[in-house]
C-alpha cells in the first residue's frame, strides 16, 4: 500500500507524507532521528515539521530543554481533511458572487478556426450539423459544386436528418433547378440572386451564432469559422433584406 501516495492526495507534497510516516512510526523523536528514519537531510527536516506543524499533522515536545516531534493519530487526520474541506467551502461561499460578476464582465473574444484540404472540409461540414433543430441562411455560387459535389449531397442528406432547415440564395443554372426540386424533402427554400452571386466561388453559412465561408476553387480549398453572435446578427441582417429581393 503507498501510503505516502495516499497522504498526497490529502494535499502533503511527497517529502511532508514521509516525514509524517517516520514520525508516526517513531513515536515521539528528536528532528536528528526523523531525518534518519525518513532519508532527508535534517535541515530540510526541520523546515518541513514547521510545515506540518501549522498543517496539524504534528506536535512539538519539550523535554528536558530537547525539542521533540509526534504525530497526531491517523484518525485526527479525518478531522483535518473535514476541517479543510468546510473551510475551502466557506472561502467559495463567500467568493462566488464576485467571480460570476467577473465572469458575466468579461469581454468574449471571436473563436475563428481554418480548415484546409479535404479532411478539413470533413471536418467543417460535421462541425455545422452538431446541433440538430436549427435554421441556417445560406449564400451559394454555382460553380462551388463543381469542386465540393460529394460534400454537398452527403451534407444535404446528413442535414436533413438532423432536422436542420436552411434558407439559400443561389444562382440559376439546370444543376441548382434540379436539386431545387428536392427543396420540401431536404428542408429547404431556395431563391435566386445572379447578380449577387456572380463569380464569387463561395459557399456561405450563417448560423445562430457563427459564420462559415468556404472556398472551393482550383487553387483553393478552405473553410473558416467564426464564431460571434454579432457577427452573425448583422449578417443575419443583411441576409433577410437580399432574401426579400431575390427570387423565387
């Protein structure tokens, strides 16, 4: 059994469970003889029973003009790690109000977070469809398809799913006519916007609180996410006034 390891986990550092181990099996013994028993050098012992000492795990003797050392009992131990845990307690009690008002206070930075390659198109797509129940606003180019179309019916058929309707503005080509068909079974609307849309390589996400812009080109392949709320207010925003103008 390591005991010295158990009197760690009480909150001794290792040298103080072993001066308390040679102690307590000592008796009652000058500093010269802890040092002995326990293997450190007697003036690192000397500090160390001070250590004790105000921690409650020994006591000091006098005899005959000598200073003598004992341990308290095992079972005062429990009185102590009980004393200990009441006081942290009421320290926390009293604390506690101040630390959440530093925490409400507190400024919260965005989170952006890069995605390159395939392996992060996989993981930014997994990434959007966590949280089921949502609505996204989508901005779409056409030609995106032409370099993410195993991404994007995969993502299409995992959202639906997850009960995640989307919102999406798109341009007018026989490919996006065609998935357009399938607007009811895969909890969609689609309008389109050519002009807004045109030449972008852009696949854009708007999400309760965070964007996704990803770019998918012969050269290109990146996603980021950004996550901040009033980000993702104002384009929700801006979103809602090009949905009212483009067309159905």
């Amino acid at each position: 059994m390591n005991i010295e390891g158990n009197l760690e986990e009480l909150g001794l550092s290792r040298q103080e469970a072993n001066i308390y181990v040679a102690t307590l099996k000592l008796g009652v013994a000058k500093a010269s003889q802890i040092a002995q028993k326990s293997g450190i050098m007697r003036g690192g012992v000397y500090y160390i029973l001070k250590l004790l000492k105000e921690k409650g795990y020994v006591n000091e003797v006098i005899k005959s003009g000598v200073q003598y050392y004992g341990a308290v009992s095992p079972e005062r131990i429990l009185d102590i790690v009980e004393e200990e845990r009441n006081r942290k307690k009421e320290i926390m009690k009293e604390i506690i109000g101040d630390l959440k008002e530093m925490q409400q206070s507190a400024i919260e930075r965005p989170l952006m977070e890069i995605y390159e390659g395939y392996e992060g198109f996989k993981t930014i797509f997994s990434k959007l469809i966590e949280k089921p129940k949502q609505e996204f606003r989508c901005y779409m180019s056409a030609d995106i398809l032409n370099y993410l179309p195993h991404f994007h019916e995969q993502f299409r058929k995992r959202r639906s799913q997850q009960d995640i309707k989307i919102r999406t503005i798109t341009e007018r080509t026989p490919v996006i006519e065609s998935i357009k068909k399938l607007d009811k079974k895969e909890l969609r609307e689609t309008r389109y916007n050519d002009v807004l849309l045109k030449n972008t390589h852009i696949l854009y996400y708007i999400l309760d609180d965070a964007v996704v812009i990803i770019r998918a080109n012969k050269k290109e392949q990146m996603a980021i996410y950004i996550k901040d709320e009033n980000l993702a207010q104002l384009q929700k925003n801006i979103f809602e006034k090009e949905w009212k103008q483009s067309k159905v």
